[in-house]
C-alpha cells in the first residue's frame, strides 16, 4: 500500500498540471480575440513628408522659445547671487563692527565708573584720616599680625 501512494500523488499532479496547461490555452485565446491592432486603433495615417516635419519642428521650437523668454520675463532676468553675497557680507562685517564698537563703549564706562569710585574712596579716606588726627600720634608696638607671626616661624630653624 505505501508504494501506491507516491503513484496517486504523482497521478493527480499530472492531473493538476493538464489542467492548468488547458485553461491557459482558453485564456490566452480569448486575448488573442480581444487586441486590437494599431491600425485599428489610430485609423488611417499618413506619413508626413519633409516640408510638413520640417514646418512641425519650427513651429515647435519657435513655441519653446516663446516659452522660455516668458519665464525669464517672470523671474525678472534671474538672481544677481555675487551681489546678495557681498551684500550679506558686508551686513555681516558692519553688525561685528557695531558689536565691537558697543564693547568698546561698555568697556570705558565701566573703567570710568571704577574712577569715580576709586576717587570717591580716596576723598572718604582722607577726610576719615583728617578726623582721626586730633594730637600727636604716640608709636608704639603694634601686635604682630598672623602674616608676620607665620614668617618669623618659617624663619626660625628647628
């Protein structure tokens, strides 16, 4: 019974395959009924002669020349792009200038403002300094400050 099986099976494909082989024979008649040749589909043309393809071709290139002088017309003979270049260049240079210049301006008003107050501490200073000296100043020892307490330490060996 095993040896029949593979039989059957092959059977049946062969079956399958004729059957395929049949319908695609049907199939491919009835394309061959419906195409419909250019003849048909186009009707009578005739071929042009040397004057009419000479006379189609200017008119077609006079049509594109019209068109092409329309669209430069449109875009206003194109862009100058060295000058939008330059010209963005020197926008760029004239606002670092302008940066620089405004830094420059920041700079001195700060010094100036440090002047004053500078000048203004040295004008409280000496006034204070003025208020202070009411005899005679009497020198004495003065206390060691812990700056110079560290360096008599270094000094000093061990």
């Amino acid at each position: 019974m095993s040896d029949n099986i593979p039989k059957q099976v092959l059977k049946a494909m062969g079956q399958i395959a004729s059957e395929t082989v049949e319908q695609g024979v049907k199939e491919t008649g009835k394309v061959m009924e419906t195409i419909i040749t250019g003849k048909e589909l186009l009707g009578d043309i005739k071929p042009m002669s040397d004057g009419e393809l000479k006379q189609k071709q200017a008119e077609d290139d006079k049509r594109k020349q019209e068109e092409a002088e329309r669209l430069r017309n449109e875009m206003g003979q194109g862009r100058n792009v060295g000058a939008e270049i330059k010209q963005v260049q020197d926008q760029k240079k004239q606002d670092e200038e302008e940066k620089e210049k405004q830094f420059l301006e920041n700079v001195r008003k700060q010094r100036e403002e440090e002047r004053r107050e500078q000048e203004a501490m040295e004008a409280q200073y000496e006034s204070e300094g003025a208020r202070k000296k009411k005899g005679p100043q009497v020198q004495g020892k003065r206390k060691p400050s812990m700056v110079d307490q560290s360096m008599e330490k270094a000094k000093k060996p061990d």
